[in-house]
C-alpha cells in the first residue's frame, strides 16, 4: 500500500465470526495498524472502556446485543471514535439506519481486505480534516469572538497565516477583496491577536459618510468650528487610541482627507476641525478596499503616496467561489449558528442542497450566503434544509455547463459527469459500494478504483 499509518492508530474488531476476526486481525496488522479483537457486544464495551481507539469495526448479527443496538453505546463511550459497521445481509435500510445511529460508514460481506483499507483511509482523511478545521476555528474564534473564520481552502488558510504574523507588529495592513468577503472579521483577527487586543477597535465605513462629516468624524472637532457645532467632539482616531482603527472601503476617502489621512500615517498626529494644535495618537491601521487602488492612482483617483503608506502588507482577500472548499464548512458553521439564534433543534443540509450552495457562483461572497442560510434555517419547517427552502434563483438552477470549468474538454466534462453519476449512486444506496455498483452496472472493483480516483 502506498500510505503508512501510524502506529498509534488503533483499530478494534467486533465480530463473533473467528474467521473473519482473525483475517481482518492479520491484515490490518500487517498494514501497520495496531488491531485487538472482541467477540461480542461485552467484550467491545470492556475494550472501550480500558482503551483509546481510533476506529472501531463492529458487526451488526452477534449474539447477545446486536451491533446497531450497540452502535449508540459506542459513539457515547467514545466519542470522536469512528465507527464501521460490518454485515452479510446489507440492505439499504440497514446501511441508513446505521448512519442515522452514527455509524461512519456500512460495508456488507464479503468485502474485500482491500475494500477495507480503502474504507480506513478515507475516514482517516475526514477525521484529519475534522480535528485541522476544529482547531483552526478554536483558536481563529477565540480570537475573532462573535465572527469565527472558518478556512480549510489553501486560499484562506494562506490568508490566515499572513494575518497572523502581521498581528504582532504596528504596520499597517490593506485588505483587498470583493464586497461581503470578510474584511471586516479579518481586520478584527488581526487586532485580537496582537498586543491591542485590550483596547478599542474602530471601524468606520469612508464611502457611507459625507465628505465634509467624514473630517469632523474621523479627526473630531472643536466647539463652534462649524454651524451646527454646540460642543466639542472626539474623532474616531481619538476613540481608537492605543486600539485598532478599520478604514473600510478606503478608495472612496475625498482625495482632501486623503492629505489628511497621509500626515497621520507619518506624523502620528492628528488635528481636529477647528483647532490649530495637533494630537498625538497612537492608533495601528487596517485598511480595506473593494477598488482596484492601484487602477485609481494611475488615474488619479487616489494619492500615490498614500497607497503606499496602506500598502505595507497587503492581503489579497479571495471571493467564495474560489475557495469552494469552504462553502460546506461555512454552511455548517451558518446553520449551527442560526439554528440556535432562532431556537431551532439541530438542523441538516440535505445533498441536494449542499450541491446547489457549492455549485453557486455567489456573487455577494459570504454575506450572500449568510443570507440565504438565514432564509433557509426560516422557512425549515422540519430538521433539514431543503431546496424548497433555498431561494428559486438556486432551488431551480441547473448544473453548470462543460464550458464554466475546463472549457470545451470532453475529457473532463465526461469526468465530471462520471463522478456526479457514481456519487449518486452512492447516496441511493446508502453509501453500499456494492449496491451502488450494480446500479451503475459496473464491477465492484471498478467502483472501488472510481471512488479511489475522484476521491469520493
């Protein structure tokens, strides 16, 4: 086999067959697992109750308590163990039942040890991929508080590395991105996790105020400096001394505050409307822009100077639809959220409809999506989330043609339509490969090389 497990992955076996005991014990021992067997349902909770394992491979026929009544009792003695569930008399509703009772995934016998292994791998993978997701978004939440990121796609985690070395120093930052992506969350990343975390963060939007308030707002003003002032006020670089401030949508700041803004970034200082003397501040800038800023200086839209006192790290924010990755995770973290806010019981995402959210091309980013998660959690009237409850724009689209991705190769689109067609196949059967196979009418070994291949 090409891949090594690790010796510490522990594998237990539960079958009252000691043929088949034994076979799985050898083989998964030479394939470098470390393997123990039980013969029963008391001998696995004896197990499960004196050792750590990674995986558990349990029979549903035994004598005494039978597998799926004991499937419940291991998920809840040991959680974060996967469960396979063994069986000769596979049916659909079996296969299901298990899952719904938590089992990971359903083989029926004869199997394969090949079948096995490749069953093994690829819970490895998801488990690997799980506890990487949980630990990313222990520490990205408990930094960013309400507004947890969550990133499994290279894109985002390489965004996410980027922020967090910048966190500790006072350089300035320029986000860049489509409108909804997170620049926000991102820029309140950064404060949590450097020294200012303590003190104030400060967001100010430059395109939703006026330009002769944005002056009074950011730098403040003295009493009478203008018709309307009848007292003194703080700027909002006041507010945000020794803290963070959040220039949002930079590109849009009049090219008179742009001057204003430049002798902040170098001098440290500040003069608010009517005052001759200026104040000191000590105030660490993020910037973000949805504009093409390096466009708008070369038209003179925007002060070259400037853009380049922003422009000390800069971080390129992807758009949703290239880092597809995360679209199921933040579907999950959505949910979960609304589900809650909302006093709704635990919700799922039905196939269905995750492929319509991945398939989309979201041109609002996660704001878009956010919304429509919140629509969806809504209108649900049961426990999933269905088309129905997805907006018509999504409910009633239909797959993407061969030429959005790949062009007009016949290769790739009949790959792409292979992989759609097993993956369907699988989700009617309950995942059952062999069931599957026959529904496509291929060998089960075929299948299995398919599977292995599309990563499915």
């Amino acid at each position: 086999m090409a891949e090594e497990p690790r010796v510490s992955e522990r594998i237990l076996i539960v079958d009252d067959d000691p043929g088949l005991r034994e076979s799985l014990e050898i083989f998964l021992t030479q394939e470098g697992y470390e393997a123990s067997v039980a013969i029963d349902a008391d001998g696995a909770r004896e197990r499960v109750a004196s050792q750590t394992f990674d995986l558990i491979l349990c029979d549903v026929r035994m004598p005494g308590t039978n597998g799926l009544d004991l499937l419940p009792e291991l998920v809840r003695q040991a959680p974060g163990t996967t469960v396979i569930m063994m069986s000769a008399y596979g049916t659909e509703d079996l296969a299901i039942e298990a899952m719904n009772r938590g089992a990971y995934d359903y083989l029926t016998k004869p199997f394969q040890p090949s079948e096995v292994v490749l069953t093994i791998r690829k819970a490895r993978e998801r488990e690997r991929l799980r506890r990487a997701n949980a630990l990313l978004q222990r520490d990205v939440t408990k930094a960013v508080g309400e507004s947890p990121i969550v990133a499994a796609s290279d894109a985002m985690v390489e965004v996410l590395d980027v922020i967090e070395r910048a966190a500790e120093y006072k350089a300035t930052v320029l986000l860049l991105g489509e409108s909804g992506t997170g620049k926000e969350v991102l820029a309140r990343a950064i404060q949590a996790q450097s020294t200012r975390r303590e003190e104030a963060f400060v967001a100010v939007n430059c395109g939703a105020i006026s330009e002769h308030l944005l002056e009074s707002e950011l730098f403040g003003h003295a009493k009478g400096s203008f018709t309307g002032a009848d007292r003194a006020r703080r700027g909002l670089f006041t507010e945000a001394h020794r803290g963070t401030i959040f220039l949002d949508e930079i590109g849009e700041l009049p090219s008179p505050l742009q001057v204003k803004l430049l002798r902040v970034l170098q001098e440290e200082e500040i003069r608010p409307v009517g005052e001759s003397k200026p104040h000191q501040v000590d105030v660490r800038v993020i910037a973000a822009t949805s504009r093409n800023l390096e466009s708008d200086v070369r038209e003179g839209r925007f002060r070259e100077d400037l853009f380049y006192r922003l422009d000390v790290i800069r971080v390129d924010v992807p758009p949703l639809r290239e880092r597809v990755e995360d679209i199921p995770l933040l579907v999950d973290h959505f949910v979960s959220h609304f589900a809650r806010t909302l006093g709704k019981p635990a919700q799922t995402v039905t196939h269905e409809a995750l492929e319509r959210l991945v398939a989309h091309s979201w041109p609002g980013n996660i704001r878009e999506l956010k919304n429509v998660i919140e629509r969806a959690l809504i209108l649900s009237e049961g426990e999933r989330v269905t088309l129905a409850e997805l907006p018509r724009a999504l409910s009633e689209a239909t797959k993407e043609a061969p030429t959005t991705r790949g062009g007009l190769s016949l290769k790739r689109a009949r790959a792409r339509f292979e992989r759609d067609w097993i993956q369907q196949a699988l989700d009617q059967t309950g995942g059952n490969r062999t069931h599957a196979a026959k529904l496509l009418e291929i060998s089960h070994r075929s299948l299995l090389y398919k599977i292995k291949e599309y990563g499915l």
